[in-house]
C-alpha cells in the first residue's frame, strides 16, 4: 500500500509543474501583447510591491528617456533610481545605457535600471557596470519573470493541500491485543 501512495505523489507534482509552465508561457504571452504604457504600469506596480516609495511612471512624452522614477532606501540613505523599459524581445545595445545614465541628473538620481522582456548585448552588459560611472542594473526577461512571481503581479499563488494515507498508523494498533474484539 505505502509504495502505491508514493507512487501517486508525483504524479500531483507533475500536474503542479505543468500548470506553472503554462502559467509562465500566459504571462510572457501577456506582456508581449499590453499597451506600452500599460506595461510601464505594471513596471511601477511591481517597484512599488518590491518596497520603492514615490513610484511615478512617467508621461509617454518629454519623459527625458526615462519611463519610471522611484526612491527606495538603502541602509539609511533613500536613493532615487530612474527606470527604462524596453517591451522588446531582441537584445538592447549599449545606447541605451548610455541614453538612461545620462538622464540621472534630470531625475535627481544616482542610479538607474533597465527592464526588458529580451536580453542585453556585451556592449550593454560592459556599459552598464563601467567603472566610475553610475550603477545601471540590467533586467532581464527572465529575471522580470521571477520578480512578477515573486511579488505576485499578474499571476497569484494557491496553495493545495495533499493528503497521504498513513497506513503506518493503522498497522501499529493493536498488535499487543490477544484476540479482536468484535464487540467494540
């Protein structure tokens, strides 16, 4: 009996990790296909859930290439961080770094972020961490993906309970007994 009970437990794992998948694939769908400003949205909405304060997501015009402005505190020192999204699936290059780090002094900020659903070329990657320039971090599609999960923006999670048969429990009663009794 116990090796039929394990045997059924993957099978609920199995199930879990194939929902998850589709989960997954619904959101990139998602985000491919919202509105531009819509996703820059959702940009401010995660920030805001990840502890930013002061989220402001910028006009679509005049925004001085810069789409979200947040403050977040860093040990005792709030730091204003500037944010560029790119809702593009190919690799962003270096001008955009370039364009975002450029923007600081119009934001009051000291450092920036760049959030894509795509990648970032090696040029892109280089600038981003050049030495004495200031910090950009780079944002992935991937990475994006595990901090909408994380923080659960358009996806949320249900826990289900499992319930295994302990026939252990069962087996150990009344084995000290003589004879059954049929009386009880």
């Amino acid at each position: 009996m116990r090796d039929e009970r394990i045997g059924r437990s993957p099978d609920v794992a199995k199930a879990a990790a194939r929902h998850n998948t589709e989960t997954d694939e619904m959101l990139k769908q998602a985000l491919a296909e919202m509105d531009p400003y819509a996703f820059e949205q959702m940009i401010g909405d995660l920030l805001s859930a990840m502890g930013y304060q002061d989220v402001e997501v910028t006009s679509a015009t005049g925004d001085k290439g810069v789409d979200v402005v947040g403050v977040i505190q860093m040990g005792i020192t709030d730091v204003t961080e500037v944010i560029q999204v790119k809702r593009r699936r190919g690799n962003i290059g270096r001008p955009v770094v370039d364009g975002l780090r450029g923007a600081l002094p119009y934001h009051k900020a000291i450092r920036g972020t760049i959030i894509t659903l795509g990648g970032f070329s090696s040029g892109c990657k280089e600038a981003a961490v050049f030495p004495g320039a200031a910090p950009i971090t780079l944002i992935d599609g991937d990475q994006l993906l595990k901090l909408l999960f994380k923080h659960e923006i358009g996806v949320s999670k249900r826990e289900i309970a499992v319930w295994d048969f302990d026939d252990d429990y069962f087996a150990d009663r009344g084995e000290d007994d003589e004879e059954p009794n049929d009386n009880i």
